[in-house]
C-alpha cells in the first residue's frame, strides 16, 4: 500500500481562486476582488518602476508590492538589496493601511537598512551616490573608505529613474508617524514617488 499525500498538499496544490481585496487580504470565495496581476508582468526596470507607481497611486499597494518583488527576485546581485529595500518599503505602506503597526514598522526598519547603504556608496568619480539622507557617520566612512575596500557604487538605482532619496525620506517620515507613543496605522499619507521626476 503506498502512502497517499501528505494532509494539506491538495491544498497547497490547488490554485489559488480566491480573491482580494486592494491590501492584499483574502475575501469570501464569490466575492468581487481586485483583478489579478497579468502573468506578462514589466521586466525592464524603469517599466516596472512605472507599473508599481500606477499601482501605488491606484491604491493597490499590495499589488505593487508584487510587482517590485518579482523584480527583486529577477535582480542581478548587485542591485538586489535596492529592490528588495523598494519592496519592503512598500509592504510596510501595505501593513500600516492594514493598521498594523508592528509589522509595518518592522517592514519599514528592513527596507531602510537596505536602501541607506546605496546612498552612502562612493562612486566611481569619487562622489556619493545620495544627497541628504546617508547618516553622518555613515557618510564619512564612505568618503574616508580607501578604494580599494569599497567597490564604487553601481549607479543602477540612478540608471533606472529609481527616486531613491525621495523613497528613503518617506520611509523615514512615516516610520517617526508610526513610532510616536499611541500612534495607530490606518491612516497613511500618499503613498511614495519611486520615480525621479523626468524618468516617469
């Protein structure tokens, strides 16, 4: 006699039908959702960037959150910690519309100690990456760093319009929000502008 599937594996077999609402939280089988993403999802950077930001503004947050996670998982290694940074940001605005604080502070912390660091890279001409948001300790080490132990900084988040300083003070602002004593999720500002102006 052989041994039939393990409990549950029909379960995690069968696709998932069931549909959702704009944060991503399952509805009643027959309810009426937010359309799926298509299967062709962006797969040029700037083009996902600009598919998220609909989103974003559509108010699917969690959708765009899917969309900045496949480019993350499809990202060479040197640019994976910017979008998985870009997609924890945004999962975090998925928590805090969800009026979870705790977890969209954690998500928030995450995708901040992702994307800092891009701004602190030194470039090839010597420079930093960023303007403003790198902390200052952080910053002198960047600039003080022989060359030799840092490799320069590769200007992909630049290359793809990414509106990474912009990203990081937003991050930023809603982090102080949500960390203030008796501060509650929920009420969200706009979501952030991933793109840099004349990119989008």
């Amino acid at each position: 006699m052989t041994a039939g599937p393990p409990p549950g594996a029909a379960r995690r077999l069968r696709p998932t039908a069931r549909p959702r609402d704009a944060l991503g939280r399952p509805l009643p089988h027959g309810a009426a959702g937010v359309p799926p993403l298509p299967d062709d999802l962006p797969a040029s950077p700037r083009a996902t960037l600009r598919a998220a930001q609909d989103l974003l503004d559509a108010g699917l947050y969690f959708q765009a959150h899917e969309v900045l996670e496949q480019a993350w998982k499809a990202a060479p290694a040197a640019e994976r910690g910017l979008w998985r940074g870009l997609t924890q940001v945004v999962v975090g605005l998925v928590h805090a519309a969800r009026g979870n604080t705790r977890g969209a502070t954690a998500l928030l912390r995450r995708g901040l100690t992702e994307l800092v660091p891009h701004l602190c890279e030194p470039t090839a001409d010597g420079g930093l990456a960023g303007d403003g948001p790198c902390p200052g300790h952080a910053r002198r080490e960047a600039l003080d760093s022989p060359t030799g132990d840092r490799q320069p900084a590769p200007d992909g988040w630049r290359a793809h319009g990414v509106n990474l300083p912009g990203v990081v003070r937003w991050a930023e602002d809603l982090l102080r929000r949500l960390e203030k004593p008796g501060a509650q999720a929920g009420g969200v500002p706009p979501p952030p502008r991933l793109v840099t102006q004349g990119h989008d």
